[in-house]
C-alpha cells in the first residue's frame, strides 16, 4: 500500500488537467507547465515525484508544491495533489518561450544547419505577436 495523497481545497484552483505540459532545460532538467505556472522537479521516487514553483527557489511562493506520476512515461503523467497558493501571478507568455526554446535546442541536437540559421527559422515559423518577440530571448541569449 502507498500514501494518500491528498490535495488543499485551496489549491485546487491551479490543477488544469488539459492545459500541463512538460518542457526540458539546455540542461535536460524537467519543468512541468500548469495554468501559466512553472514548476521544477525537487525529488522523485518509484511512484511519484515532488514538484516545486519556480519561484520557490528565491524564497518566494514558499507554500506550491505538487506531487505526480513519473514525468518520463508518455501518456500517463497524472497529478496526484498540489498543496498551497501562489504568492505571484501566472505568466502564460513563459510557456510559448520555453516551447521555442526547446524547438531550437532539439533542431540543433538533429540538423547540421547553422544554429543562428535554426533559431531565425524558428522566429519566422512562429508568427509570433509583437508582445511575445519582446519575451524571446535573443539567439545570443539561448543558453537556459
């Protein structure tokens, strides 16, 4: 038998089934992506694993934390609880940034074309709104 886990009343606000995606950093480290929300993973076992607000890292929004399935099997990442509020508002924008970057990266791992050549091609595919090219960091700006 495992734990129950169970999630704040509180909290519940931010649990958006049809709207989580998982991005990587340069790094490979994993960031789930709720409701304009980031999150970094802290620890993970067997059967779950603990996510924690971007933001907590600066002692701020000290309270998010979720726990959910394993990241890594496809089709079956499920949140299992999330406890305490934000202290901060979403930033929706951030997901469209970390997509871009990720698109780049992985273009980059697979095609021998110029990195500059990649990261210009995806600017133009994106048709992206003047207010989201403001947030796109510059290709010299790519590292995270």
């Amino acid at each position: 038998g495992g734990r129950t886990l169970q999630s704040d009343r509180s909290s519940i606000k931010y649990w958006v089934e049809d709207n989580i995606t998982i991005t990587e950093t340069a790094s490979g480290r994993h960031i789930l992506n709720m409701a304009g929300y980031f999150y970094y993973r802290k620890n993970y076992g067997k059967n779950f694993t603990t996510w924690e607000c971007e933001h907590r890292r600066y002692r701020q929004c000290l309270a998010i934390v979720i726990r959910s399935s394993d990241p890594n099997v496809k089709n079956n990442f499920r949140i299992y609880s999330i406890q305490g509020e934000h202290t901060h508002e979403p930033t929706p924008d951030n997901i469209d940034v970390r997509k871009f970057k990720q698109r780049v990266r992985e273009r980059c791992k697979t095609e021998v074309a110029n990195p500059r050549t990649i990261y210009e091609d995806e600017l133009k595919k994106g048709k992206y709104s003047r207010e989201m090219l403001a947030v796109i960091p510059t290709f010299y700006n790519m590292r995270e």
